[in-house]
C-alpha cells in the first residue's frame, strides 16, 4: 500500500517513513501542504498522514482538499502542540484521529493495520 505522509520535521519524517517502509508500506514524505496535495492529485495513495502545523498549508487544509479529491481515502493527523480544537477539526475534515507528538510508532501502525484489515474484509465480502 502507498502512503503519503506530509511532516515538515525532517529529522521525524524520515524516522517515521523508515518505519513504515520496514512494515512494507511504499511511502512519499513531503514537507508541507502544498505538496502534500499536488502528491495526492498525481498518485493514488491507500492513506495520509498529515502533520498538523505545516508551512505554506497546514495539514487539516489540505486534508480537506484531499478528501475533495478522494472521499474515501482514510487518514489521520498528527502534531506536536494542536489544541483540543485543532484536533477535533483534524476529525471533522475526515482524519480517522489525531496523534500529539510524541507518540508511540507502535500505535500509528496498529492503526494503519487496523484499517487496512478493515478495507480487505470489506472487499472479500464483496467479491464473496
């Protein structure tokens, strides 16, 4: 599965896009909004993790426009200082949930799991 993941930390990107790739995942990082959604108009990603607090568009913008372009498309923030109310407007844009840095690794790919299951079930249940 393609994962887009927009976080501006270079030094978090990275570590968060090698552990990714290490479960399988094939993962584009960007660095802020903007691209975020050019990526996401040029590719069809399985998901999309958006850090919050980016330069040139935040990240529940451009969730937004991505969820115009994709309805379906699952995903989920995250951010080092996001509010309450951030948060729950990253929800009410479409993201699954909203992680606040720091967070366990763990955690993040047990969700991507999850939901993955989740669309193969739905699938098999179509086809069968």
């Amino acid at each position: 599965m393609n994962i887009l993941l927009a976080e501006d930390d270079k030094a978090f990107g990275t570590i968060l896009k090698r552990e990714l790739e290490d479960d399988g995942y094939t993962v584009d990082l960007v660095q802020d909004g903007v691209d975020a959604v050019l990526k996401a108009i040029e590719n069809n990603y399985g998901f999309v993790i958006l850090d919050i607090k980016m330069p040139r568009l935040d990240g529940i913008h451009a969730l937004k426009i991505i969820k115009k372009l994709q309805p379906s498309i699952p995903a989920i923030t995250i951010s080092g200082n996001a509010g309450n109310g951030e948060m729950a407007d990253s929800v009410r844009a479409g993201a699954l949930r909203c992680f606040t840095k720091p967070f366990v690794i763990e955690q993040l790919k047990g969700d991507i799991r999850q939901h993955v299951s989740r669309r193969i079930a739905v699938v098999n249940e179509h086809v069968g």
